[in-house]
C-alpha cells in the first residue's frame, strides 16, 4: 500500500512539473528566456533614455516607488498593473 501511494505521489509531483513546464513555454518563450527574467526586473533604462521599472509580486494589493523624489510618501508613485500578451 505505501509503495502504490508513493507511486501516485510521483506522478502527481510529474503531472504538476510537465503543467509548469508547459506555462513556462508557452508564456514566456521558454525556459531559458524564464531564467533570464532577471536581466529586465527592476529599474532599468531604455535605449530613448526612458526608464521602466518592472517587479513580480504575486498577492500584492499594490506596489509603490519610493525615495526622496516622492518625499517616501507610498501614495505618490503607485505601479500600475498591466497584462500584456506577445
């Protein structure tokens, strides 16, 4: 009996790997595109000299910049939220 759960268990555990596996592929170009997220997360500059900041926070009621610019008041520099799709 142990030996059948720990069977059910492991294709459980694959099934949830290979559904990962597929999002990942299909939503961010696959694998080793996902790995190199970290080259584009946070405040970085355009090649127009504009800056855009991007940040992952799942569960995040908000996310807000601040620093001296906006007096560290948490209301002024709000992110806005925005889905994109390739």
């Amino acid at each position: 009996m142990c030996r059948a759960r720990a069977a059910i268990n492991v294709f459980k555990r694959y099934d949830k790997f290979a559904s990962l596996a597929k999002s990942i592929e299909k939503n961010e170009g696959g694998l080793e595109q996902f790995s190199r997220g970290y080259e584009s997360f946070g405040i970085n500059q355009q090649d127009d000299g504009g800056v855009y900041c991007k940040e992952w926070a799942p569960g995040a009621n908000s996310v807000c910049l601040v620093g001296d610019f906006s007096k560290y008041s948490l209301s002024m520099q709000t992110y806005c939220y925005l889905i994109t799709t390739v």
